[in-house]
C-alpha cells in the first residue's frame, strides 16, 4: 500500500487525483491539504492553509503529490526533497523558483523527483531510454494561438479561461494563454532533466496529443502521444515504477493531423522573458514567476490588460539584481521583493 499525502486537494489536479487514487486498490490517501476550502472527512489527516510541515510529519508517506498553485507550493516541495520521501511534482512553480536550492535537497535527501506535469511526465519516460541530448515541450497555443498584439489588446479573462484542449485551474489557464506556462515548463525541465536551455526547443502543436519528445546522439527521437487528460500523468508519477491502467481511450492516430509550428514569441513575450531569466540564473527565475502570479491575478480581477502581464514581468525583472538564494529564507525574500515591484493596479 503507497501512502499518499495530497497537497492542493481542492484543485483541479487535487481532485483528479483523488479519482485516480480511489480507482487504484495499491494507494491510500493519508493526507490532505487545501489553502481555504474546507476539506473535513477527506484524508485521515486534513489541513486548511498554513505551513504543511506538520500534517506531512505525522501522514509519513511514501509520496507527496504537491498539486498547490504557484509559490505557496515550496514548502511540500522542499519537505519531500530534503527527507528523500518520493515527490510527485504538479507545482511547477516551486521548481522554478527554486531550482538549484530543489535540486541541492534532492541530492541530501536522495529520493525520487517525478514530474506531473505532462510534458514533463512524457519527457521523464521518454528521457528514461538514454540521455538526451535535447529536448522537444509542445504547447497546444493556448485560446489566443496565432493572434496578433493589437488583437490582444483587449481580451477579457473569460476568453483568456477558455482554454481549447486543457480543463485546469484559473491561473494555469492564463498562463497558457500567455505562453508564461511554457516559460515555466522550460525551466522546470532545465532543472528536472539538467539538459542547458539552448537544448530545449518549444513547438505549437494545437491538438495536445504529442506531450513531449526527446532527441538522442544518434539522431533519433522518442516521442510521448496520449489524449489531453492529466490523470494519466497523475496515475503515472503515483503508481510509478509500475504502469497501471486508466480510464483513458486509446488514441485513435487517424483521428485528427499532428501538427507542429514555431511560437510567435514577439506576440507571447512570456516564452521570450522566461528563457532570458532561466539563462541568467540565480532568482531570476523565481522573480519571474513572482511578478506573473502577481500580474495574472491583476489581469483575473480586471485591473490590467492581458499585454499588461508580459509588460510588467520584463520591467521587474529589469529592476531586481537576481542574486542567488543561499536559502529558502533568502528564496522567500527575493520572491517578496520581486512581487513589492509589481506596480499596484
Ligand atoms: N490543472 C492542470 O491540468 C495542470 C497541469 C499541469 C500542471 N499543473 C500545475 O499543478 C498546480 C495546480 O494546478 P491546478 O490547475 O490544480 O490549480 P487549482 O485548480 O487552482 O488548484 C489549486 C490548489 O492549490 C490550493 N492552494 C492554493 N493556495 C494554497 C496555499 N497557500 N496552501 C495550500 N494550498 C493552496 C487550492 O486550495 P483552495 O481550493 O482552498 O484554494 C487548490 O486545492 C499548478 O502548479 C499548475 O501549474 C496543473
């Protein structure tokens, strides 16, 4: 039996997860946590908001499935990394900003870092033939592919949450609107597969059926394909090392075309500016992630336009020094400082 502590429980992966475990006699739910919504009954062990330090304590599980949005999401994190206690990773974000301090952790801790996201998930498989010599994400474009910026101008959040392949959370759904999740999802695989960033390309492939491929030496490249459902990911990272079935449908190759085209990363800035950030290293990364959580939620609540997000991500990362982090407290106040910066809309 595989003890599971599920953070972010309420959420759009948290939830899909839960179906996942129920369907799957090996896995147990020990623990739950959520930032506000009540989750009373759900876990033996549940917990509203605050530090999960204590809950994940006493659940003692073999995995921490860390599906809590953007930086809240650290703490799980670091917990699993540092105690070698196998981390399911959804929370991209706690990656990203945290990158070499995560990997440090993981090297003490010496447990095993599985990717949920499924780019990442399909790339962790793919990657697990031979080392890569570089990697392939596909994004599907999000609601806005192929619009230009003056057709940007004034889009609205409900058409920003429209997204065409993915049902995910709110800012997850922005963020593939403005191509800053795949600026995320570049950096996370920087970190997760140790491949350098001009080694990690990014294709538009509107129909989400190839998740992620990966060149090796001899000119050949595996490819990941499924139908966009994240519980085949979320049941991969938790049944892991084995493979066990879903209720997912076969993919019918003869269905739809497959095919691929370059971001237009003038128009989405957020790929441009999260590749620049991931390269000059240190926190700014962390900072980038920093000012998208505060500018996305500016855009959600209709203060700032949806240009406004890019705009006000490049000029904080203009203005912070990008220092390395020598620890989660020096991690904490760069994050801080970098959202301090994000101007008051
Ligand atoms: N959704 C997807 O398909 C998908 C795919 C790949 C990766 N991801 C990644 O998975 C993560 C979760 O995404 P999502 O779409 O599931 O988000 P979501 O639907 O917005 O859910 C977020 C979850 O995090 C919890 N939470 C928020 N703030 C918290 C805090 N301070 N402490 C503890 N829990 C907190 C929320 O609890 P409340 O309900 O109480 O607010 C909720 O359970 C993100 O990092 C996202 O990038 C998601």
């Amino acid at each position: 039996m595989k003890r599971i502590a599920l953070l972010g429980a309420t959420g759009s992966i948290g939830r899909q997860a839960i179906e996942v475990i129920r369907a799957r006699d090996g896995l147990q739910l020990v623990a739950a946590s959520s930032g506000s919504t009540p989750i009373d009954g759900l876990a033996p062990l549940t917990q509203v908001g605050g530090d999960p330090s204590v809950l994940l304590e006493r659940a003692e599980p073999d995995v921490v499935l860390n599906a809590v949005v953007g930086f809240a999401g650290l703490a799980p994190t670091m917990w699993a990394l540092e105690r070698g206690v196998t981390l399911a990773l959804a929370n991209k974000e706690s990656l990203v900003a945290a990158g070499e301090l995560a990997l440090a952790a993981r090297r003490r801790g010496g447990g095993a870092l599985i990717p949920v996201d499924s780019e990442h998930s399909a790339l962790f498989q793919c990657a697990s033939v031979d080392e890569p010599e570089s990697l392939v994400l596909t994004a599907s474009g999000g609601p806005f592919r192929g619009r230009t910026r003056d057709e940007l101008e004034a889009v609205t959040p409900e058409e920003a949450l429209a997204h065409p392949t993915w049902s995910m959370g709110p800012k997850i759904t922005v963020d593939s609107a403005t191509l800053a999740n795949k600026g995320l999802e570049v950096i996370e695989a920087h970190f997760l597969f140790g491949v350098p960033y001009e080694r990690i390309e990014v294709v538009i492939h509107p129909p989400s059926i190839v998740h992620g491929l990966v060149r090796f030496r001899d000119g050949a490249a595996i490819a990941h394909l499924g139908h966009p459902d994240m519980r085949v990911p979320i049941s991969y990272a938790l049944t892991y090392p084995e493979r066990a079935p879903t209720p997912v449908r076969p993919l019918d190759l003869t269905a739809q075309p497959l095919e691929f085209r370059e971001p237009d990363t003038e128009t989405f800035r957020m790929l441009a500016l999260a590749r620049e950030a991931g390269e000059k290293g240190g926190t700014y990364p962390c900072a980038y992630n920093a000012a998208n959580e505060v500018a996305v939620e500016q855009f959600l609540d209709g203060r700032i336009g949806f240009l406004d997000i890019a705009a006000l991500v490049e000029e904080v990362l203009g203005r912070v020094d990008g220092a390395p982090a020598r620890d989660v407290a020096e991690l904490e106040e760069a994050d801080r400082r970098a959202r301090g910066l994000v101007p008051v809309a």
